[in-house]
C-alpha cells in the first residue's frame, strides 16, 4: 500500500488532475477471471506508481520513476480493435524524473502496448471527492462538481473540494457467453487526499489534515490582449487581460495568483500577478505585461484563503495575435528610388518581406526578407516619373504571418523647362524658319522633345481663327522647324514651342513658350494690267480707242455732250494677295502735244482733239496694297506704255 497525493496541472496543453493513490482496489465478488487480471495489474501499478494523472472518464495516466533517473509512463484506456472496445495500456520512458509536467503518450504512440480485455463496454473512470459528490471533467480538463444537497454529515470544504478522493473504474463485457456474476467489475481506488494543503508533485505522503479554508470552484472566463498594460508595440499593448470567476473564500480576501507562460516560438520565464481581494464570484480581471504579440502559451489563475494553503487552480491555452504594420512609403531624392519604412508588430524576432508592382512592368521576385524596419528600392533610371509603383508587405512572427499591408507611390514629372528666345525668320511669305533656344536637360534616363506650333492667325483684324494652324512633329531637342506657312501677307501671327520630357513608358506635362507677335512679309505685287473702259459712244475693254469729249466733226467750237465730259475710265487690274486690299495706285499719261499727267486707278478721263485724231499713251501703272491693320506691301511692278486713238473727227 502506498500513499500518493493530488493537485491541478498542465499536461500536454490540457488541464488535469493529478491522483495520488492509496491503492485499496478490491473487486467485486462477481468479477471474472480476466477482470481479476486486470483488476491485479492496475493494484500493481497504483502502488507502484509516483504520479498518477485523472485525465477524463475514459484515460488514467500512471507514472513511475526508474532506477536510471528517467520516467515510465504507463496511459490505461480505451480502445478498438477489428470493431471491438478494448482496454488497453500504452507504455514509454520519457527523460528526466515524473513530474506534474511530464507529457503523457498519445493514442497508439506508445513503446509498448498491452491489451487487457476485449469485447467490452467503453472502460469509464468515475471520480468522487472526499464529501462524495461526483466530480467529472470537461473537454480542457477543469474539474465540475455535481449539483445536489450537502449532507450534514460532511464539511464544506470536503464538500466543495474538486481533488478526486475515490476514482472507479467501471467493466462490462458484452459477452452472451459469460455468467450473469462475470460480466461487470468495479476496480476502485481511493486517494489519501484531506483538505491540507497539496504536497509537492514527488512527494509520497501528505501531512496531518488541516482546518484551513478551501476557496469554492475557480474558473477562467476569459483571455484577451490588456488595452492599458504592457509595451506599446505596433499600436497595441503586450499585456493580456485575464479574466475569471468563482475561488470565494469562505470568509476574507482571496489570495489570486495569475501566470503567462510563454511556449512558444521558445520558452520564456512566466510573467505573473498577485492580487489580494474579497472575491464575490461574479468575474473579476487582472492585467499582465510583456506578452509579446505573436507568442504562444499557457494562462495559469490559482486561488488560495491563506499562504500555502490548499489551491483552486484553472489553467488555458492563449496565443497573442499579430497587428498589421504601418507601411510608409516616400520619395527618395533620386526618383528611381523609393523610401520604405514601416511599425514593429512584435517585441520578438520579426522578419518582412517587401515586394512591389511598377506600371512600367517592372515586379520583384521576393528580395530576401529583412528584420529592418526600413529599406530602399531602385528601379531603372528614369523609368518611374509618372507611373505608380504599389508595394505589399509581410511582416512574420516565428512562422505566423501578420495580415499583409499594402502602399503606393507614384514618381512626379518635374516641370519640363520652357524654350526661350523664339523669333521667326522668313525667307518668303510663305515659307520661313521658326527658330528658338530649348531650356534645361530632362532627368537623366528621358530625353527632351520639342515641337513648334502655329498657333494664332487672323483672318481680319478682328476674328483671330484658330482652326487654322500648323504644327509639326515631336523631336529629340530639336530648335527649329523650316515650314511653309499660310499665313496671309501683311498680317501679323504668332506661333509657339512645346516642350516635354518623356521615357519609355510615360511623358511629363507640357511646357508651352508664346511668340511676340510676327508680322508676315510681303512680295511685291504683281505688275499690273492695263484693262481700261469707254464709256461714251462706243463700249470697249480693254480700251483700244475713244472718242474726244467734242465729237464736233472738225468744227471749231466744242460743244461737250454733258453727260460725256469723261469718255474713258482708267481700269488697271490689280493683284494684291488674299486678305489686302488696293492702297495707293498711279497711271502716268502722255498726249500727242507732249503734256503729261498723273492720276490713280479708275479714274474717269477725257481727251479734246479740236477736231483731229491723235494718239495718246497711258504708262508707269504702279500699286501698293494693305491689310485691315494699314501694313503696305511694296511697290508692285511697274507696267509698261499703252497707246490709244482718240477719235476727234
């Protein structure tokens, strides 16, 4: 017979119990032969045991040391084989001695394995505290009291105490063959468990029972990330708020201890609270630091009435979520550079990994990751003005990935420089050299490309028309464009330059330099033409011959027809270029007698011959034309001498 104690631990991330045994395991008269077995083995390994481990209703861990200074761990539990339950016990030496945090073995992980029984009904473990009230045991191992009466035979505390006293193994064989006295069996073992305080996990006697007070059930209701406790760290504080209700003492404070232990993604010293307060069951809260986002670990409460007292514990798993990082990303001076910066997400180790997307095709192929917070990317010279460049970002926690962030930036044009000192040269009318001085160099990696344009002509000295207008074609730094222009004569225009830089895959705005005002040159006029009327007795055009304003037959006296006084209009066919109009004009005249006259064009005329017929010359026609402004072309050509008759007879 051996005595064996009991207390609350972690094992392999559940809450469990462990049972110290005082191995009484009687059977019952009715179990069979291989009951009795069975029933044999677990006695033997009860009292042979250091730890034992109540885990749910179906699976009981037993530890022994060895004499070498390692551990066995023995799991009995159910299990199945060809369709059949089983009972079964699967064995493994683990390093170090047993302790409340050695691990038990997996299902079917075991060295060894043996099979007591087959052909039965699920094994069930039934546990019961020193009050007798049935204890059970959730998924995460916490121990539930049964609900019921106190009887007033049995203390509070022995009453509300969650320690397993007697743990029961139930049997059952489903054989049709076997005596109604052997089917069913109940291996009972009771734990030498008072209400003292819990002995250390290896020691194998408990001391003298104590009238302590025991604090009533304790549970953990919730674990979150503290908003007030713990390093600021990517905009959310490394502290945990733990949450939990129940450990009222029977009279006073409540002794709370709160514990994180940090397993991974390695092992740290726990960090921990104390907190003395009069608890009333409803939930209560403490704040923890330096849990560090993106650790895992295990939340551990404990409630004691008195020092060293006997413990409610509850105990939970918790992993400290990752915040997104702030992605910040800026012009570096050089424009095919960019400035990345961005927020630490965790006080742990942390790498990110940068990528990026330019709309000039250019997409990075994972550069190795960094733990910087910092980093500066380069693209080809000259390649990014104008074009957007997105970046996304992954910042990662020992393998656990923080959401991805994502930037953008987009490289400005600067402004192209404007051409200067724009004047145009003619070399006719219509044809001529628009000629200017480009401005300043376009950033390294584009080139400088201009253009001349048209781009003001008047078609009167009011309607300045637009639609009319001649540009030419872009080219590298060019200064000058040779262009035929139309227009007009005489009449004033302007033109201007067009300046850009441009890369391969975009081009800056537009710079545009405006002309002075340039008056277009003239030819002169064409010579013009003799194309006179008469108007008196005879219709002729051009005029070859006229009649004297007498028509008096060689009569002394002239007797002029009044409505006659002129007989030849002096029409000179002019040839000034679109858009002018007749300015100034000159015929010369010659008579048989020697007597010279001047007059304009279209002037009325008339010559007295006393009778006779004579000859007379018009020469020197000259002209000068001009625009609505009063710009004159110059002197047209001067025409040669026209002989008229001018009948007298």
């Amino acid at each position: 017979m051996s005595l064996k104690t009991i207390t609350m631990v972690m094992v392999g991330g559940l809450l469990v119990t462990l049972i110290v045994f005082w191995a009484v395991t009687s059977a019952t008269a009715d179990t069979s032969a291989s009951f009795q077995t069975a029933n044999l083995g677990f006695e033997k390994a009860v009292s042979a045991s250091d730890v034992v481990v109540g885990v749910n209703t179906n699976r009981v861990g037993i530890l022994t040391d060895t004499t070498d200074g390692k551990c066995q761990v023995a799991t009995w539990e159910g299990g199945s084989r060809g369709g059949d339950i089983t009972l079964r016990v699967e064995t493994t030496t683990v390093a170090g001695v047993c302790t409340s945090t050695t691990a038990l073995i997996a299902a079917g992980a075991g060295a060894a394995s043996q099979e007591l029984l087959s052909g039965i009904k699920a094994p069930l473990f039934t546990y019961s505290n020193l009050g007798g009230r049935e204890i059970t045991f959730g998924a995460t191992g916490a121990a539930v009291l049964a609900t019921g009466t106190m009887p007033t035979s049995v203390t509070v505390a022995d009453w509300n105490d969650t320690r397993p006293y007697k743990v029961a193994l139930n049997l059952e064989t489903l054989s049709t063959d076997a005596a109604a006295v052997t089917k069913k069996a109940v291996l009972s073992a009771f734990t030498n468990v008072v209400n003292i305080a819990a002995a250390a996990d290896d020691l194998r006697y408990v001391p003298a029972p104590s009238t302590d007070p025991v604090p009533g059930p304790l549970h953990i209701t919730g674990v979150d990330r503290s908003s007030t406790t713990g390093a600021l760290v990517g905009g959310v504080h490394e502290g945990l708020s733990v949450s939990f209700a129940g450990g009222v003492c029977p009279a006073g404070p409540t002794k709370v201890s709160v514990s994180y232990t940090q397993q991974g993604p390695s092992a740290a010293p726990a960090v921990s609270t104390v907190i003395n307060q009069v608890l009333t069951g409803s939930s209560s809260a403490v704040q923890l630091g330096s849990v560090a986002n993106g650790a895992s670990g295990a939340v551990d409460v404990s409630a004691t009435c008195v020092d060293s007292g006997v413990a409610e514990k509850d105990s939970t798993g918790y992993t400290q979520s990752i915040p997104a990082t702030v992605l910040t990303v800026t012009q570096n001076a050089a424009p095919e550079k960019h400035n990345l910066s961005w927020t630490a997400v965790s006080s742990l180790p942390t790498s990110f990994q940068v990528s990026w997307y330019s709309q000039n095709g250019t997409l990075t192929t994972n550069p190795p990751a960094t733990s910087a917070l910092s980093m500066t990317t380069t693209q080809v010279v000259g390649s990014t003005f104008g074009l957007q460049t997105s970046y996304w970002l992954v910042a990662t926690v020992d393998s656990t990935p923080a959401p991805s962030v994502y930037g953008n930036i987009t490289t400005p044009w600067p402004a192209a420089s404007p051409a200067t000192g724009l004047w145009y040269w003619a070399g006719s009318p219509s044809v001529g050299s628009y000629v200017w001085t480009n401005g300043a160099a376009c950033p390294a990696g584009t080139t400088r490309q201009t253009r001349s344009d048209l781009n003001a002509k008047w078609d009167s000295n009011t309607n300045l028309n637009w639609a009319d207008y001649l540009v030419s074609a872009w080219s590298t730094d060019k200064f000058e464009d040779h262009a035929a222009t139309d227009v007009w004569q005489g009449y004033p225009f302007q033109f201007s330059v067009h300046t850009k830089c441009a890369s391969p895959y975009s081009e800056s705005a537009i710079a545009y330099t405006q002309s002075a005002t340039t008056w277009n040159t003239w030819d002169s006029p064409r010579t013009p033409e003799y194309n006179a009327y008469t108007q008196w007795q005879k219709v002729e055009q051009p005029a070859g011959s006229v009649y004297d304003v007498c028509r008096n037959h060689g009569t002394v006296t002239c007797t002029r027809h009044p409505g006659y006084n002129w007989s030849i209009q002096l029409v000179y066919r002019n040839f000034c270029p679109s858009g002018s109009t007749l300015a100034a004009s000159n015929v010369h005249s010659r008579s048989w007698s020697g007597g010279q006259w001047d007059n304009t064009f279209d002037t009325l005329d008339g010559w007295e011959t006393g009778g006779a017929n004579q000859q007379v010359w018009y020469n020197s026609a000259v002209y000068t034309c001009k625009t609505p402004w009063g710009n004159t072309s110059p002197n047209s050509g001067v025409s040669g001498e026209t002989m008229i008759w001018v009948w007298g007879w």
